[in-house]
C-alpha cells in the first residue's frame, strides 16, 4: 500500500505545514478534517473525472484543470464551491464534521486543489485513482495514521 501511504502523508504533510485554518490537524492521530472533506467530495462525484466534468459544467473547468496539471494551481473561492455542490452536499458534510456550512466551503477552497494536486502526479490522472479515494477516505475514518 506504498503509494497511497506516500499520497496521505504527502497531504498530511503539505497542509498542516502551510495551513492557517484553526482546525489544522484535529481528531485522532491527528487526521486533518479538511483531506476527508475534499476525500468525501471526491467520492460523491465520481472522482477527479467525474469532479473536472462538474467543474467544467458551472464554467470553471481551467480552475480544475490547474489542479490536475503540473504548473500552478488556479484558486477556487468558497462561493464558487458552495454553486457548484449546492447546500445539500456542503451541509451534509458539515454536519458530519460538526462543522458550518460557511468552515465546509472554506476548508474545501484551501483543500481541493491540493489533494487533487497530489492525486494527479505528473499532471495525469491514475487509473486507479477512484480506488484510491475510497481506501484514503477508509483510512482517515478509521484514525490510521497516514
């Protein structure tokens, strides 16, 4: 299980080191709540494939695309996120997470780019990738750490 160990503790690593968000790593283990909301949102909507294919449907396909290449990646703003999933799917998490609906969108702005960055080596998306959602997503919900 070597690359999705190296993937978790990759974000692990890179979004508790340059974040400033107040939750930064809580829970057991210190699992970070923001991977598992942008996990969770990557698997509700069928996985990068199926999050780029969102995005482009709201006009927003270049800010995804940025992710999954290898240069910068485009900002996304939590309005943007809370148009394109609607309240149903934020307030779902965010009642998972005991969280605000206003903290989900925010935590997944700082977060999405990031995790779909590191889940797209070399600017392509892994065949398996979707098989490496669910098994993150179990992982982070079992308190493993990463």
């Amino acid at each position: 299980m070597g690359l999705l160990d190296g993937l978790l503790g990759s974000m692990m690593g890179g979004m508790m080191g340059g974040g400033t968000s107040a939750q930064g790593a809580q829970g057991a283990q210190g699992t970070n709540p923001m991977i598992m909301m942008a996990l969770q949102v990557l698997q509700q909507n069928g996985g990068i494939q199926g999050l780029l294919a969102k995005f482009q449907q709201a006009g927003m396909g270049q800010q995804a695309q940025s992710w999954i290449g290898t240069g910068q990646n485009m900002p996304i703003s939590a309005d943007a996120l809370s148009q394109i999933f609607g309240q149903g799917q934020l307030g779902q998490i965010a009642q998972q997470l005991g969280m605000s609906h206003e903290q989900v969108a925010s935590g997944l702005a700082q977060s999405l780019p990031q995790v779909v960055d590191h889940m797209t080596p070399g600017g392509e998306i892994p065949a398996e990738h979707n098989d490496l959602v669910a098994q993150a997503l179990a992982m982070l919900q079992k308190g493993r750490p990463a």
